[in-house]
C-alpha cells in the first residue's frame, strides 16, 4: 500500500541518492531536488539553509509550487549570490569565492573542502559512507577575518583552516578595524602553527600576503589543473574580476553564468 507521506531530498549525491532508494524502499514517495547550491549534498550548510527557508516560507504560507520553484531556480551563481560559494573554473582549476568570516563558517566552509576533495565510498541503498575517499588534487586557501573578532578566534580559524587545506595564504582585509597591519594575520598563521604542532593539520605550506588581490594571483599562479582554491574574500567583485581575467590570460574557463561578467557594477 503505498504510503501517504512524502519526503523531499535537497542535493543528488550520493549520500542524498542513498537515502532516496533507501526511503523508496521502504515505501515513501521521494523528490530529489538537485541544484548547484548543495554541490552534490557536499555543501551541508546550504542544504540546512535550504530546508530552512522552505520551512520558514511554508510557515509563512506559501504555495508549495512556490516553494518548489525557489529550490529549483536558486543557484551560487555571482550573479545570484556575489560572494557565497561562487565556483568558477579557471582552466581546469576550481575557484570558489565565499566571505566565510568567522570561525563557524570557517568550520562549515572546512566540511565543505573535504567533501569537494574526495568522493565518499557508499553501499548501494545504505546510508552514509563505507570510507572516506582519497583526496584528489590540492586544496589552497585565501583566507582572511575581519580584524574586530577576538585574538583566540582568529587562531581557531586558522586551526580550524590547517585541517582542511593543503596550502594557506592569509591576507588582509582593507579595513583593519583598529589593529595595525599584519597582526590579524599573524594570528592566523599561529592558528596554523598550533593545529601543526597538535598534530592535526594537513597544511604543509602557509604564509601571508595581505593585500588581496596579490593573494589571489598567488594561489592562481600555483594552482595546477585538478586543484581547488577558495578564496574568502572581502572584496568579492574584484576577486571574481580577477579570477575571470586569469581565465582570458591563461587557459580558458567559465563563470558558469552569463556573459558580461567583468561589467559587473559595485556595490
């Protein structure tokens, strides 16, 4: 008999496809809803961000149909959402632009690059995963936070960082908020320093470059087809600028959105 409940699945995966032939199974009638925003189910904030605002506009009392279309239509894009979770490809070379500013979403943003490294092993119809897959290519990050959060957070965020990717360049954002230059990131790469020592980083390179942009050509400059770079930026219009121009002066690549992107107005 089948059943009278139904069950909506944010994100095509696999973890996300399991757990539909597993539901399936078991006779709830199951909607997978795949969009660029979950990345596959990898990007687990978006999909808590999703469900969040479905629930939120059903509580509201809007029409499912409604609802649906907003899940449907919704993506990452710059031209969307400037700023988070933007991903570019630059010749073979993913490029994500995130704020990421605090050490929560640091944390998130972390769960995030070891999902996109390596595709989990699963069981056909079984929940969750069997082992984790190897990591392919390297993750570098270009990472910064504001200079207003606390000594001790800032060195979490940089902790927290050493964990997921391979290589760090800190930089700086343009207003310090009352520190003098360098001392945030400093922070940082002590953050760096004391997952090292504890034993539980896997980056083996980190430093400072605090203007932005000069950051961004770094990270651009090493990256080999394969790698993944995630840029939290302060300036998002510049940094997508500079990646769609390393795209025209390089190897090639897409926005994944429409032409005209380098017209993109500030502000």
């Amino acid at each position: 008999m089948p059943s009278k409940h139904t069950v909506a699945i944010l994100g095509g995966g696999v973890g996300g496809l399991s757990a539909a032939h597993e539901l399936a199974e078991r006779g709830f009638a199951v909607s997978v809803y795949e969009r660029q925003a979950t990345f596959g189910g990898k990007a687990r904030m978006n999909v808590a961000n999703a469900l969040a605002a479905a629930a939120a506009a059903w509580a509201s009392g809007a029409h499912l149909h409604d609802i649906r279309q907003g899940l449907r239509t919704f993506t990452t894009s710059f031209f969307q959402a400037p700023g988070r979770l933007n991903l570019l490809d630059v010749g073979g070379v993913r490029v994500v632009i995130d704020y990421c500013h605090n050490v929560d979403g640091m944390r998130q943003l972390a769960d995030f690059v070891d999902r996109m490294m390596s595709e989990p092993v699963t069981k056909a119809g079984r929940l969750g995963t069997s082992k984790a897959g190897a990591r392919s290519g390297r993750a570098i990050g270009v990472l910064g936070i504001p200079g207003d959060r606390r000594d001790e957070d800032q060195r979490e965020y940089g902790a927290i960082a050493a964990g997921a990717f391979d290589e760090i360049i800190v930089r700086e954002d343009k207003n310090l908020r009352g520190r003098p230059p360098g001392e945030t990131a400093t922070n940082v790469i002590e953050g760096v320093r004391e997952a090292k020592a504890a034993g539980q980083a896997r980056a083996s390179r980190s430093e400072k470059v605090l203007d932005e942009m000069t950051a961004v050509r770094t990270a651009l400059r090493r990256a080999i087809p394969g790698d993944l770079i995630v840029c939290c930026v302060d300036d998002a219009i510049g940094v997508y600028r500079e990646a769609m121009a390393a795209t025209g002066a390089s190897r090639g690549g897409t926005a994944f959105a429409d032409p005209g992107e380098l017209e993109a107005p500030d502000g």
